[in-house]
C-alpha cells in the first residue's frame, strides 16, 4: 500500500506514475551564478513544455525545479488527454470578440497535437492511447453535452464524435451510473510522468540547462531580471513562471488568483484482461460532468486508474483508498473484491473563471497558471504562447492576456475556506 508523501519531498511522492517511470532525472541543483536568454522557474509540464518549444527556436535555456522534473500535479494527475482550453469561453466575449473565442478553440485541439507531435518526433514512451467518453449523470448534463458536440462541429473539429445513448452505453462502459455521452476520438490518455521525463530529455539534449532541488528564493525584476536560489543565481533577459498550485508568496501578486485545490487517485491492483475488457470495452478515458467528478481510465497494465475528491479546504484525506473506493465502486460494483494497490494525491491550480491565466509582469516576466483540472492540453499550448511571444508573435499570447482574473478574497489563511463553502452551493446543485 502506498501513499503520497509531504510537499517538502525532493524526491517523489509515491504513486503508480513514480513506480513505472521508465527513466529517472538526475539533474544536478545549481551551483554559482549563470547568464542565459531564457529562465525557467518550474519543472512541470508548463515549464518543460515551454522549455523544448524554446529550445527549438534555438534559445539558452535554463530551468529551475524546487523538487524533480514531473514532481507536482504533472507527474501525478489522472492523465487524461482531453482537448478544449478553459470551461467555456462565452462568458469572454466581451473581452476577447468573436476572433478571440474562434482562436482559444482552435488552440483546445493544437495542444493536444502537440503532445501527439511531441511524442512522435522524440519517441517518448508514454503510453499514448486514443479515445475519451464524456459521461453524463443528469439530463441537464446531457444538454449540455448536446450543446458542446454542436458547438465542436461549428468550429470545425475534425476528429470522430459519437453520441452514446443509454441503450449502448455499455459498448464504452460498464455500468449503470451514467445516461449517456460523448465519445472524441481526438483525446485520449497516457502516462503523465514518463511524458514529462521524456520531454525534459529532449529539451536537455537541445542544450537545456536543467536543475532540480534547486528551489528559487526571489525574482529581482529588471531589465535582466535575476532569479536567486540557496546555491545560486540566474540572470536572463526574460523569465517564465510556470508554478501554478505551488507557487506559493514567490509572486504575491499572482499569489492570489491561483488556489491549491487537492486532487487524488487510487489504482487497482492489475486486473485479469476478461475484467478490464469487461468495465471499458474500448480501453477509453472517462469524466463525468459534475463539480467533484470522478475520473477514470486504465493503465497500460491493465490497473484501473480511478480519481476523484477535488476539494478546496487544503487538507487531504486521512486516508485516500477509504474515500475513493467507495466512489469507485459505484461505478463498478464488479470491483469489490479487487485491492488497491496505490494511493496519491497533490495540489491543482484552480482559478475563479476556470480559464487558464496568462501574462506578464514588468514586460520580461511572464507566467501561466491556474489550469482547473484541465492542464496537460492546456500547459503545452501555454508552452507555445510563451515561446511565441518571446519571439515577438504576441497575437495569440494577447487572447489570453487580455482577460483579467480576480484575486480569491480571504487571504492565504481564510482564501481557502471560504471558496470550500462557496464549493457546496455547486455541489447542492448537482443533485438535481
């Protein structure tokens, strides 16, 4: 039985990700003080992804992890590929027109190409698998669903849809949970940590500078801002802020507009092949479309991968299996006999308007964060923007630079708690 360890951790916290990772990092921490172009505060998904996209347009690059390569949500989220950026993208109409909401979609199914690309050009083994099937608990979800396939068809998206009604439900999944859904070929699921580890190679063999346990202190901004660690110092001409729930007071005025949300996931012991065919007959990932969904899919074993119990008062679970296996076996009875062999957990950066926030600050200091559950499409195209606007292509960069996001009220003590009781008028409605 194995269970997620502290936040202080520089290794990393023990889960199913950490256990099948075909390849460890073994960056050293910084020592002395460097110059390069570009620094990079940050060893997930957003800062390697900007990293490679950098490196590619022949950029030096540093990069600074407090922990390890993948170590945050990264490298322990339920590794679902899913198309689309933000929960919907009406709401900034005013802000960013027509053009604008045109362009985020397009860039909902560009950051999973470029995870596909990615994964291709520098063969990373990362168990890669097509398929996502949109579960809907309520009627109201349906409709909303409905609304979502008309709205993909309208913006061109090109990758098979299929709505599933309740008479072939179980042609995706076995149970009696759901009404129906919506089956997208075009997204998928895949091991996140050996996608991170395999990206951060690739950008280390383009000449990446690459250093873990090597937590950043301070950034002095300025024409070349400086970046300072326990060991040393980075001075760049710009840097890239890819934190996100971990981010802590490095940037208090970013601090605020990002919340640690927890998140954690269980997985079974391998299951026989008859009974992983019998629960998801086309090996899919699965989301419901509640506030606190479950989320599930299997691994590459064979394991079922189940998560769930994203909540925002910032205390974990005592005991992660004890809150999620009930969960689970509502939705597969068929499970109650089967152990679980892993249990995890972590932060995810939640934002008020659930759509990622991007910028800068002082001009040469740029930042992405706040993915609400939704960052491994959306951290890689973060990765472009950034890479894009360093480069002087600020069209796109400025989509989502120009929509402003609201600090959490509260402060750090009661910014928490509060938005937890905010949470249960949500989950009130679900019930209905």
């Amino acid at each position: 039985m194995r269970y997620h360890d502290t936040v202080h951790s520089e290794s990393y916290p023990q889960s199913y990700y950490a256990a099948t990772a075909n390849q460890h990092s073994n960056y050293p921490r910084l020592a002395g003080n460097k110059t390069v172009d570009i620094c990079i505060v940050g060893g997930g998904f957003t800062g390697v992804a900007a990293a490679l996209e950098l490196a590619e347009r022949n950029y030096q690059v540093c990069l600074l992890e407090a922990h390890k390569i993948g170590w945050g949500a990264s490298g322990r989220n339920g590794g679902q590929l899913i198309r689309g950026i933000g929960h919907g993208t009406e709401p900034f109409r005013p802000i960013i027109g027509q053009a604008g909401i045109d362009a985020i979609w397009q860039m909902g199914t560009e950051g999973v190409e470029i995870i596909k690309q990615r994964v291709s050009k520098y063969q990373i083994d990362c168990d890669l698998k097509w398929g996502y099937f949109d579960a809907a608990t309520k009627p109201r979800h349906l409709r909303q669903l409905a609304d979502y396939y008309q709205e993909s068809i309208k913006h061109g998206y090109s990758a098979p849809l299929q709505w599933i009604g309740k008479a072939d439900l179980k042609s995706v999944i076995n149970t009696n949970c759901y009404l129906g859904g919506l089956v997208d070929i075009g997204s998928g699921h895949l091991h996140p940590l050996n996608l991170c580890l395999g990206e951060a190679k690739a950008a280390h063999q383009l000449g990446v500078e690459i250093y873990e346990k090597s937590p950043v202190t301070a950034i002095e901004p300025g024409v070349k801002p400086t970046v300072k660690t326990p060991y040393g110092q980075i001075q760049a001409k710009s840097v890239v802020v890819g934190c996100n729930a971990y981010l802590g007071q490095l940037l208090p005025q970013l601090a605020g507009k990002v919340l640690p949300a927890g998140s954690y996931i269980i997985a079974s012991e391998p299951l026989p092949a008859s009974l992983a065919q019998q629960l998801l007959p086309q090996d899919m990932a699965v989301s419901d479309q509640r506030v606190a969904l479950d989320y599930f899919r299997l691994s590459a074993d064979k394991r079922l991968l189940f998560g769930g119990l994203c909540h925002y008062s910032g205390q974990h679970p005592h005991n992660i299996i004890q809150a999620l296996r009930p969960n689970m076996l509502k939705v597969f009875p068929q499970l109650s006999e089967v152990s679980i062999d892993y249990q995890w957990g972590g932060y995810i950066g939640i934002g008020a308007n659930r759509m990622p926030q991007l910028g800068t600050l002082d001009q040469n200091i740029y930042y992405a964060q706040a993915y609400s559950g939704h960052g491994l499409n959306a951290t890689h195209m973060m990765g472009r923007l950034i890479a894009e606007a360093i480069s002087g292509q600020l069209e796109r960069f400025d989509v989502f630079a120009k929509i402003k996001h609201i600090t959490f009220p509260g402060g750090p003590l009661l910014r928490s708690p509060i938005l937890a009781l905010g949470m249960l008028y949500y989950r009130f409605k679900d019930c209905f």
